[in-house]
C-alpha cells in the first residue's frame, strides 16, 4: 500500500467496493491507501490497515467514547472524546491531540487540526478527503484519515436513528 502522506496534491476518496460487506477502501484514483472492514455484523469495531500500520477503533461505555488500539502491539494507542453535534477530540499519552469539528454550515464538510488550530485533512461529503499543506509530515495522517471516515460514519449512523426515533414519540 502507498503511503497516504505521499497523496498531497491527488484526489482522494472512500469507496465501498463491494455492497454486500462492510467494509471501505480510501483511494487515490486505482490506488488503496486504506482499508477498513467492520469486524461483526452488529459492532461498531472496525479494523483499520495503512501503510502506516494497523489499528482498530471501537466506541467503549455508555458514553460512546472511542479507543484505538495498535495491531502489532496490542496497546492503547490513543482515545477519543467526543462531543456535542458529533465533534471529537484525539488524545494521546503524551498530550499531543487532534481536533474534528464541522466546518460548514450543511454539516457535509468535517475537519481534523491540530491543538494550535491548523487545518489538515478535510473529509467532503463523508468520501472526498483533501489533504491541507501541513499535512503530509505527520506521522498520524494515516490515522487521521481513517478516523475521519469513522467519525463521519458513526455520527451518520447516530443521526438515522434518532430520525427513526423522533416520529414515533409525536
């Protein structure tokens, strides 16, 4: 797999390659840069592979705070803690985080930054991922990018089943 981090200046974009499984590929034009694949029909756990490694990602508690853990090592790699209207926050051990908030008013364009604020990866329409300048020297933008499709898909997710809810307390 290319590295992710190589992809400045290509369209990138997640496609579900096959309709009956649950899983994702990030793509710059033919080329997978990522894979992720849900591990059970009913969990929210997906398994995540880039060239920068291999990770999984699953909600923990009632809180619905999310854990990544490190494959080859099986360690906590960092948490996330996430937010009112689906923003979240990536902490790791030694202090260093990420920041996902919206950043348009239709709610179809989601970012990560850094702590001091810098925009570096754009998720567009929960499929086009543009990477900002200061990206590419990251060495969690593998990482990033493939929490950015599971932070948009779990607040997707999270928003169907409240529209299924609300009709039916009317």
């Amino acid at each position: 797999m290319k590295s992710i981090n190589e992809c400045l200046d290509q369209e990138l974009r997640w496609v579900h390659p096959q309709l009956r499984r649950r899983a994702y590929e990030l793509r710059a034009y033919d080329e997978v840069l990522a894979r992720i694949s849900y591990t059970g029909a009913l969990s929210s756990q997906v398994r995540a592979e880039t060239a920068a490694g291999l990770w999984t990602f699953g909600r923990t508690g009632l809180r619905k705070a999310i854990t990544i853990q490190a494959l080859d090592a099986h360690t906590e790699l960092a948490s996330i803690k996430r937010g009112m209207n689906g923003q979240a926050t990536l902490l790791f051990p030694g202090g260093r985080e990420y920041r996902w908030q919206c950043s348009s008013f239709w709610h179809d364009v989601w970012l990560w930054s850094n702590s001091e604020g810098t925009p570096l990866l754009h998720l567009k329409r929960g499929a086009q991922v543009q990477l900002e300048a200061a990206a590419p020297d990251l060495p969690e933008l593998a990482l990033l990018a493939t929490l950015a499709w599971y932070l948009h898909k779990q607040h997707e997710e999270e928003a169907a089943s409240v529209a299924a809810i609300v009709p039916t307390m009317g």
